[in-house]
C-alpha cells in the first residue's frame, strides 16, 4: 500500500510568494510533482508573452477582475472570464494572456500533469516580453463574457514583437 496523506489546511498567511514580473504577483498554496496550486494577481491592461504550459493542465477560477487568453493560429481566437467564471487550458496550447479592463484580475489557479522544470516553473515562455496596450472591445468577435466585460481577439493590437507561431 503506496504513502498515507492527510488532509491540510493551508492559510492565506502560509503563502509563498513566487518569483515572476512584477506585474504578475504569483502565490503558491501547494506544489508536488504533477500539481500546482495558488494566486495570481495580474495588473490590467498586461499582456504576456507567447507561452505553453508543456504537459500541465490549467484551471483558473477568477475570483474578480477579467482575464483573457488568446490562442489558435496566429492568436486568432480568444475567450474571457470574469468573476466566477472557469478557464481551462490544456496541456500544450500555445496561448497569451491579458488582463483586459482598468481593474487587477485576482485568480485561483491550479496545473496538473507533467513535472516542473528543476526550478519548479510550470510554464514555457516562447516570448516572454510583457506589455501594456490598450484592449479594443469594439474589435471583438466573440461577444461579451457571462460576467460582462468585453471578449476582444484583439485584432487591432501590435503584433510586431510577437513571435507568431503555426499553432
């Protein structure tokens, strides 16, 4: 019979604060091999660089705020969640996210799958430069989210920094 586990309260005060850009304040609840668990507070008007997120499945509950993610081909598609909503995000998608509106977006967010690089990053950045541009609702061809907001493909953004990948 494998190891017994029991269960565990872990606090907001028992936090650990993870390294990352400034504008992306990351807090992990938990890590063992193949899960992830914790915070995230992004700052609006961020958009990341191109990344995947290698053998990890990702779920994001957002608690307050808007996060977008871009993906498909040249980033054509996008979806956006907003209080209350779920966002999954399988295990090799090439994708971007932002933070669309003038408010943080705070996240619950938790990857299962493969293992951690050796310095327990869950994330492969493909550009990892970040960037503040306006989001242009009127652009969108989605519509709006289930909690309101605006859901932009952000078709009329710059791309020149961008390294555009066949996805």
């Amino acid at each position: 019979m494998g190891q017994v586990w029991d269960a565990e309260r872990i606090g907001p005060d028992e936090l650990v604060e993870i390294e990352g850009p400034p504008e992306i304040h990351r807090r992990q609840a938990f890590a063992k091999p193949g899960l992830w668990a914790g915070l995230t507070t992004t700052e609006p008007g961020l958009v990341s660089g191109w990344q995947h997120h290698g053998g990890h499945d990702t779920i994001v509950y957002v608690i307050s705020g808007h996060v977008a993610i871009e993906f498909g081909e040249g980033g054509r598609r996008a979806v956006q969640a907003g209080a209350g909503d779920f966002l999954v995000i399988p295990s090799g998608l090439v994708h971007r996210e932002s933070t669309p509106g003038d408010e943080p977006s705070h996240s619950v967010v938790i990857r299962a799958g493969g293992p951690a690089d050796d310095r327990g990053r869950r994330a492969l950045v493909v550009t990892p430069q970040l960037r503040r541009r306006p989001v242009d609702c009127a652009a969108s061809s989605i519509g709006p989210s289930r909690s309101g907001g605006c859901a932009s493909t952000y078709g009329t953004a710059d791309r020149s920094g961008d390294a555009w990948l066949k996805m």
